[in-house]
C-alpha cells in the first residue's frame, strides 16, 4: 500500500483562513521534505524538515517521527497559495530515494 | 541561485518510438534524479545518479534508459513509446555530498504525450 498518505485530497479555503495538511507515513525514516507544485509548474522545496517545527512566513511544518506524521499549517490563507502540497519521506535506506505522497490540492478564493 | 533546465517542454511522440528527455543543473549537485508524475499516482522515481556516470535504478526503471556522461546533464530515454502514454517526467538534483539527506530542486518538466 501507499507508504506515504496524505489528508485531506483536496482543501477549499476563503482567503484568510487557515489550513492543516497531514502526511503520515506506513515506514521508517530519516526525513520528510514538504514541496509545493502550482499547476502545469514545477516542483519548490518548501521545507526539508527531519524534525520538530520549522516556520517560513505563513507556514510552518512539524514533524513528529515517533509518530511517523509530518504537518503543514498555512495561516492567513491567501489566493496565491493554490496549488498542490506533496509531502516526501526519505528512506533510511537512501538508495531508495524519496517516496512521495499523492499531495493535497488547496484553492484558495477571496 | 541555480537552475534545472529540461528540454523539450513538451515531447509528442508515436507508438513504438525511441525518446531522449535531457536535463541540465548549473548547481553542481552530485545526485540527479528523473521522476514520472501521473495524474493519481503522484510521483515515482524512474533512476538516478550519484555521480557522473553513475546509474540507479528506480522504482519505475522497465522500459528507461538513463546516461550521465557529464556531473552537470542527465538524460532519459523512453525506450519504446506505449500508444496513449501521457505523463510529465520531471528531473531534480540535490546536494553536494551524494547523499539524499537535503533538499532536492526540480526542473519545470517535460510534458510527453504518444499518439
């Protein structure tokens, strides 16, 4: 099965609101990394996180690995930030590579 | 900052045909890797490369070849095309170290579509 589940699918926000996107994993790892894809676009790294709580601007990640579960909060949702939300566990085993969740898709209206 | 560049943008191709994606990264990353994003199946790692001339296989490796003859290009081959094949593949580096332990950059894509 999946090995990386993310939750929800989809997200539909009001400008302003805020959101908590999941990633939990089935595995162990050595970290997860939290990338966002706009449609059609490419693929930016947003956090690279193998612990605790990182914060960038509006969104902080936390990652809990005793609980194999990686969280991405959004504040003050605004329309720029649309997109897909795909979180990625790296195996300990690195010649595994990375193993990435199905993301979730946010749109964000005013 | 650095840059992945992929080329083409878009690849149309026929049944049964040989395609070469390629990619370029000017961040003098170590590792290279191709990914296949389909629409449902989020994205899976095809090969990748830790060094010059270095080849990995994947998740996704049956019906690919890959080559990296120089640290700063890697190539993918579809060997034969399957009619009705639509995916982007995408090609990222990382590090300077040969290790996945950072972050990874991706390119924008290659769109592939076989009639």
């Amino acid at each position: 099965g999946q090995q990386v589940q993310q939750s929800p699918a989809s997200l539909v926000l009001q400008e302003g609101e805020n959101a908590e996107l999941q990633c939990n994993f089935s595995t162990s790892l050595n970290s997860m990394q939290w990338f966002y894809q706009r449609p059609g676009g490419s693929l930016v790294s947003l956090f690279y996180n193998p612990s605790g709580t990182k914060h960038s601007g509006r969104l902080t990640s936390t990652t809990v690995i005793k609980e194999r579960r990686s969280s991405l909060h959004i504040s003050s949702s605004q329309t720029t930030d649309s997109g897909t939300y795909l979180c990625a566990l790296e195996r300990h085993n690195y010649a595994q590579g990375l193993t990435f969740g199905l993301g979730t898709r946010v749109s964000v209206f005013p | 900052g650095g840059i992945i560049t992929q080329t083409p943008k878009f690849l149309i191709g026929q049944e049964g045909q040989k395609l070469t994606l390629k990619c370029q990264q000017n961040f003098n990353h170590d590792t290279m890797y191709w990914y296949r994003q389909d629409s449902g199946k989020g994205l899976r790692l095809i090969y990748y490369s830790i060094t010059e001339n270095d080849l990995q296989k994947g998740d996704l490796s049956e019906g690919y070849d890959a080559s990296r003859e120089k640290k700063s290009s890697f190539s993918l081959t579809v060997t034969s095309a399957q009619k009705n094949e639509m995916a982007v593949f995408l090609c990222a580096s990382s590090g300077t170290g040969g290790f996945f332990n950072e972050r990874l950059f991706f390119g924008h894509g290659t769109k592939l579509s076989v009639l």
